[in-house]
C-alpha cells in the first residue's frame, strides 16, 4: 500500500463550568500546566484541543483518546470545570464567546466578525497517514460521498444559543460560514492543490494554509489526509468508528486510483444537498446513499450501505468485527443528538442536557448505560416514535410500561382486549356514522406527555384560543383587524362558515368556550397545531373513558406520579359555561342545558356524559320554547340561561320542521343578552382550513406576541401563485377540502395513486376555494399492543382549552387529550376512517392539585 493509514484524532472540547453547567473561558489559565504535545489552544478560551499521538489499531485510537480525556479531566477538577466532546455546549449563547489572546486569532475576529464571535463550536478531526500528498489529493475527492455518513453519526449539536435548531449537527451549519469551508473542488495534482490555496491568500480572504478549512484536506501540519467534518462526539466508541470508517474510505479510494479506475464525482450542489441533510436529519431521518444520483434512504440503511461498500476494505485492514460491532451499537444508542433531545424531552431542562454530555464524555468509552434497558423484540422502530429509541430501546418515561407489556404473552394479550371489547359495549362507547353505532376503538397502550410538554401546550394553546376567540368578536363587530389594514374583508366575510347572525351576539359575549386543537410531533419532537376545532369539538368524553378503561382493564400497568385525573374535566367545563352565561345573563346562579340531536347525534355517548357529569340539562332543540323573551325548558318553564351548542345544523334550524321559527326566536332572546349561546354561531368560520393559515397573524394583530406553537405550512388554492404551486406538488402534499372532517376526502400524496393524484389536480382546478394543500408532516408513532406483541402506529392528539375570556388567565387547558391513532400503514387517525384512539397519561408535578 502506498499510503501509511496510520490514524490519529484531534478533539476540541468545550470546558464546562460543572456548578452553572456554562462554557468556562479558563483555557488560557489551565493550558500552561498541560504538556503542550498532547494539548493547545483554540481560537475560543471555552476550548482544548487534544492531540493523539500516531497509532495503528482502531483499540489504540480508543486508547489513546480516553487517556486524554483523563488526564485533562484531571487537570481540570480542582478549578471545577469539566468537559465537553460535543459540536455545541448546550447552554452556549454568543455572549458566552472569549477569544484567545494572540496575533492570528486577533486577525481573524477583525476580518471576520460576527463568524468568529459565533465559533463556540468543537469538531472531531481524524488523521490517517497518506504522506504522498498527490495521492491524498486524489483520494480527498474521492471519499467524499461518505462524508454524510459519517457527519450523521458523529452529530451532536441540536442545541445553540438556549434553543433547539431543528438540526442534529448545527455545527456543520455554522462551520460551513467559512469562505474556505466544504469541498475544494477538482484538482489533479498536489500542486494545483497548492496553487489554488496560494490564490486564496493572495486573495485575502484566507490568512494562511491553516485556514483551508475543506471537508477533507491533506493536512497543514502532517503527512496525513484530514476528515474535518464531525462533530466532536461524546462517546469515544462513536470516534472511533468514524475514524475505521473513513481510514476505510480511504483504503477504498487509494485502490481505485492505483487502478485507474474512472471516477465520476457527484455534481458540488448535489454534495452540499447531502451535508445539508444529514446535518438537519442525522441518524433520525433521511440521508442520500452513495450513487452519483442517490435515493433518499432511511439513516440506518444509509449507514448499513456505507458498511457494506466497505467490508473488503475493513476486512483488509483488520477492522470489520470492530466496526460492524460499533456501527450496531451507535444504532441501537443512537448519535449525542438523539440522546440529548431525549433527556430535554424528559424536564426541559438544558442542565439536563448538559449533564448527559459531561457524562457521556467521561464514560466508558462505549457510553452504554450502566444498566442497559432491554430492547423491545421486533419492534419495528420508526424515527420520531415517542417511546421507544434507536435499537428498539424503551425511552426512560416508557420503560416501566414497556417491561409490563413485555410480561403479557399472546393469550394474555388475547384476554384483555376482549375484556376491553366487552366494556366498551357494555358502556355504550362509540360514534354513531351513517345512522349505525361504530365501536370505538381502543388500545391498551397509554401515551405519556410530561408535565414540561403540557406546560408548554398550555402557553401556546392558550395563546391560541384567545386570538381566535378576539378575531371572532372582532370578525362579528368592529373589524379592527380591516381598518388597520392587517387582513382583507373578503378573506373572512362570506367565506366558508360565515353566519351574518353571529353578528347579532353581546360584543362581550365568549363565542368559544370550547375550542379543540389537533396537534402533531414532528421527528424532534416538537409539537405542530394542524387543525383548529372551534364550531363544536368532540372527544372530551371519549379521553375520559379511556382512563376508566384502563382501571378497569389494566389496573396493574404502573402509572407514573403526579398522574393528572381527565375526570376534573366536567367540572372545568361547568364552571366554564356558568361563567360566560353569568357575564352575559347577570344571574350568579346560571341553570345552563346542553343541546344534542339525541341518539341520532354522532358524539351521543358525549353528549350523554358530559351532561351528566357537568349538571347540564340533556335537551333536545325541540325540547326548548321562548316565553316572555327568555329560553325555557318547554316542558317546565325552567329558565335557562346558558345553551352549549352540540347540535350539527344551524342554530336557525334549532327547532326542525316541527318549529321552524325557533332558532330565530332564541337568537332575539341572545341579542337581548338573556342567555348565552356557548360555542356561537359563526364559529365555524376558523375551523376552515384556509382560515387556518392566518391564525399567526391574528396571534401577532390581536397579541402583539410571538406564536409558541408552529403550524403546519399551508397553501390557499384560491390564490392563484399558491394553486400553481399545489397543482405542481399534489403528489408531495397533503390535500383536504376547507370545510371537510373526520378525515373526508383527505389525500396524501406520496401515499396516492397516480389516477388518485390526477384526479384531485381536476378537483383542485374545478373548485379552487375547495380546497387547502399542506406539507406532510410524518406523525410521531407510538407502541400498540396486540398477539404479537408491541408495533408502532401513527398518533395526533386532541387537546382541549377552555375560555371565559380574553386574559391569559382566561384560559384553561382541561387535564384531558384524546390521542387517537391510526390503521397500521396510515396517517389518518380519524375513527371514521378506521382509526382508534388510546389513553393520554398527562404528568402533572409535584404540589399540583
């Protein structure tokens, strides 16, 4: 072999304040005591750089990198600081940024400014000996389609100035800032090479040969081909299969330029498209394979593929049992940022995440856990899934429940859902559709959110119901939001929902008492607001008989502490309804009724519940008079003073054909302000989803705030720009009529046929206004119980908010979510399309009522 692939490893570490859990700038007091041949100086004073010495065996690497890191934690302890092997500190923020004193480092914060200042970042630079530097120009070009490969497994840097970037490698983004960063293009010889760094100095805009920051370069200061894109990774396992990797990459490279073989490189923007992505994906969602015109793969696979493409190469060099081993462990941990997204998701506690990093990099060089969680058989894990992590092991708030359902055997399985079958017939739980009662469907598999996710549904949420509920009295009334010229008149009046008699409502009347969200996770496990449910959301019930179904069923299944109770919700919900009907009755003791169709409703089983459990009078429209310009109860002469709405027609249809002039006679007794009108004509006007896409604009008009919650990008077919744009991409995106529910006429491209996709681009053309499209967005799956044990299906949620007024007091987020869940192989989680639904267990913390 002509090139040596010997292998070295340089690692920057970030230096941690272990009492604040801050970057520490003591580089510069604690370098002087270090010998100088195995540590230096970065341009940041948060930072060390270790330097191995040359080894030859990938056992010698690991070696040689945990003594380092011991002898520096050493050093280090006695001034109370600790460190870090990660692309970002976790609670690094840019005025955490010290430069280190001296000429050249000087220079490039007056040359480069705001792209010094943010160079908090450290990075894992592996060595391996090519000491021809024509060959190793040679092969630098030809190892790049591994690069992706491995900057996805050595990701660790999601977090950056106190927030989540969205990105598993933020690092790489911000590296890429550099004028000489990414690939150097094609050159043919070492002195070409040399040549073009020559003409980026005497351009200026490089300093020196150090400078030359490329993905991969022959080395500024050794006889060794240099890998410079990874982060640095916590876990020492984790470098050093990057490092047989790509000593593997370049073995394979070498032989096909001593072969001569031909090499067709991949197009420059087609590499960045790959860096890019497996910077924002890593191991958690797409990469690019390795064709020069690659499929979008699965991060495993793509990872297996690399491996595989490598085997002669690591089988030559003695490395194929070491690597194939670590490239299993890697995908069974998962990379750093997988692993610290968890332990945010856990408190949303950053100190968290710092503590795992610290941890991780003093470890076992393996980083396994001291007692390893045992993986769930044939799971069948899916990035984004809630409770169950790389290798199918259990997320820390699921492993409790998953070693229970680990303990039922198929005959067990078979036992408790035919006892669940049994209770939800003998409780009479369903929906009624097309005229016939549809069972509802339930897994016996609860759902955890943690008490900092409800914290921060309840902000954004919250946020969310009060700009609505102000643009509905303002939509129904002054229109501000027109005269200020934030929103067109014609984007809401006359569209889709629209009732001029909402118009003549009390102005200080709450429209939307209740107000129901579907939200989604995305793959990080960031919740999305997809729809907004305001007319008349169902589902509070159905939450609620999911829980007393699990007492009932699986009593045994260990429930976490601080358990919320969705019980308390009937409460929430009287006290909600008797407030808005006493601010606009006047009476302090309101009698309110809940108006359904009956049997015939499809919430029925709610309709019945929610009465009961609330004190609300059970009434149907007919069953309802006005007398002496109040609402009565026919029947009595009861007064009522409060109507929630759970009807499905208008209120001027209230009494049928049977009272034709009853809904308008209610509606003068409303206007007079005698009874309030819960969940109010009109209302209907937000739940259109093209309505849907202003609601962070009314947050900023109506607020004057900052959306919590992201929605989902949507495209409005009426407007022309948007419609083309949709025609265009039917087959990527979700469609669905403005007015439709329970999942009707929703079409996901990338699961449609072609016929199917043609057919809605016909629709879509017919009757633009119809219809919305959005972006997929992949719902987060979640472990479902059946004979063969555990297997992961889509899930959204429901949450519910209450509102009796505008204030951010005024809003209550009810201890209840509906978590329904798809048919295995779908995203609509719909029950009329199949779907069920399992219980929510909502945290609350400790000293909660």
């Amino acid at each position: 072999m002509s090139a040596e692939l010997t292998l070295g490893a340089e690692e920057e570490l970030h230096l941690i304040d272990l009492e604040s859990g801050r970057l520490s700038a003591k580089a510069p007091r604690l370098l002087p005591k270090l010998p100088a041949h195995r540590f230096g100086a970065e341009l940041q004073r948060t930072t060390i750089e270790t330097n191995t010495p040359v080894v030859r065996t990938l056992d010698d690497l690991r070696r040689v990198i945990v003594d380092l890191r011991s002898e520096l934690s050493t050093a280090i302890a006695p001034v109370g600081v600790g460190i870090a092997a990660a692309g970002t500190a976790p609670r690094s923020e840019y005025a955490d940024f010290e430069l280190t004193s001296g000429g050249r480092y000087g220079r490039m914060q007056e040359q480069y400014r705001m792209l010094v200042d943010e160079q908090l970042i450290c990075g894992l630079q592996v060595h391996v000996g090519v000491s021809d530097r024509d060959l190793a120009v040679q092969i630098a070009q030809r190892v790049a389609t591994a690069l992706p490969v491995l900057l996805a497994l050595s990701a660790s840097s999601p977090f950056w100035n106190g927030q989540d970037t969205g990105y598993s490698s933020f690092r790489s983004i911000i590296w890429q800032r550099w004028p000489s960063a990414g690939s150097f293009g094609r050159v043919q010889s070492a002195a070409e090479y040399d040549a073009m760094l020559e003409d980026l100095i005497a351009s200026g805009v490089i300093a020196d040969k150090k400078m030359a920051y490329f993905d991969v370069r022959p080395s500024s200061h050794a006889p060794t081909l240099e890998l410079r894109v990874c982060d640095a990774t916590p876990v020492v396992d984790d470098a050093v299969l990057i490092a047989g990797l790509f000593r593997a990459a370049v073995r394979k490279a070498e032989k096909s330029v001593e072969s001569g073989a031909e090499w067709q490189p991949r197009s420059e923007p087609l590499h960045r498209a790959a860096m890019w992505q497996a910077a924002r994906s890593g191991l958690n969602g797409d990469l690019l394979g390795l064709g020069r015109h690659p499929e979008r793969l699965p991060a495993e696979i793509a990872v297996r593929q690399l491996l595989d493409r490598l085997r002669p190469e690591l089988e030559e060099l003695g490395d194929w049992s070491t690597v194939a081993d670590l490239v299993e462990d890697t995908l069974a941990r998962g990379n750093s940022a997988d692993r610290q997204r968890t332990a945010y998701a856990e408190r949303g506690e950053l100190d968290d995440v710092v503590a795992l990093v610290v941890e991780d990099t003093a470890g076992t060089p393996s980083g396994r856990d001291p007692d390893p969680v045992v993986a769930i058989p044939s799971y069948r894990v899916r990035a984004g899934d809630e409770a169950v992590g790389p290798g199918a092991r259990p997320r820390p708030a699921f492993r409790d429940l998953a070693a229970f359902f680990r303990g039922w055997d198929a005959d067990t399985t078979i036992e408790r859902c035919a006892a669940r079958d049994v209770w939800t017939r003998e409780h009479e739980v369903g929906f009624v559709v097309d005229g016939g009662v549809q069972e509802f469907g339930c897994d016996l598999v609860p759902r955890t959110v943690s008490a900092y996710e409800w914290s921060q549904l309840a902000a954004g949420l919250g946020q969310r119901a009060r700009a609505i509920e102000l643009f509905l009295r303002d939509a129904y009334g002054e229109r501000r939001i027109v005269s200020d010229g934030a929103m067109d008149e014609h984007e809401f009046v006359g569209a889709n929902g629209w009732d001029p008699d909402a118009a003549r409502l009390p102005a200080h009347a709450v429209r939307a008492p209740v107000m129901g969200f579907d939200l989604v996770r995305n793959e990080f496990g960031g919740w999305r607001v997809l729809e907004d449910n305001v007319r008349s959301p169902s589902g509070v019930a159905y939450g609620m008989a999911l829980r007393d179904l699990m007492d009932e069923v699986v009593p045994d299944a260990p429930r976490p502490e601080h358990l919320r109770d969705p019980r308390t919700v009937t409460a929430r919900l009287r006290e909600t309804l008797r407030t808005n009907a006493t601010a606009v009755t006047g009476n302090p003791d309101p009698v309110v009724a809940l108006i359904s169709d009956g049997p015939a409703a499809g919430a029925w089983f709610e309709h019945r519940r929610l009465a009961d459990g609330a004190g609300l009078r059970l009434l149907a429209g007919s069953d309802l008079d006005v007398r002496d310009g109040r609402v009565v109860v026919a029947a009595t002469g009861e007064v009522l003073d409060g109507l929630y709405l759970r009807i499905d027609r208008d209120v001027r249809d209230l009494g049928g054909a049977d009272l034709p002039d009853l809904g308008a006679r209610v509606l003068d007794v409303a206007e007079a302000g005698r009874v309030s009108l819960a969940n109010a004509p009109g209302n209907a006007l937000v739940d259109d989803k093209a309505m849907y896409v202003n609601v962070p604009d009314l947050i900023w008009y109506y607020l004057d705030e900052k959306p919590l919650l992201e929605s989902v990008p949507t495209y409005r077919t009426s407007i022309e720009g948007e419609r083309l744009s949709v025609l265009d991409r039917v087959g990527e995106l979700v469609t669905k009529p403005v007015d439709g529910e329970g999942g009707r006429d929703v079409l996901i491209g990338p699961s449609a046929s072609a016929p199917e996709v043609a057919e809605r681009r016909r629709d879509i053309a017919r009757d633009p206004a119809r219809w919305v499209g959005q972006e997929v967005v992949m719902l987060s799956s979640h472990p479902t119980i059946g004979p063969a044990g555990l297997d992961p299906r889509h899930v959204d949620l429901r949450a519910f908010v209450y509102v009796t007024g505008t204030g951010p007091e005024d809003t209550h987020l009810a201890d209840v979510a509906l978590t329904r869940v798809a048919p295995e192989g779908s995203m609509v989680v719909n029950s009329s399309r199949g779907g069920g639904a399992k219980d929510t267990w909502i945290i609350g913390t400790a000293g909660e009522r």
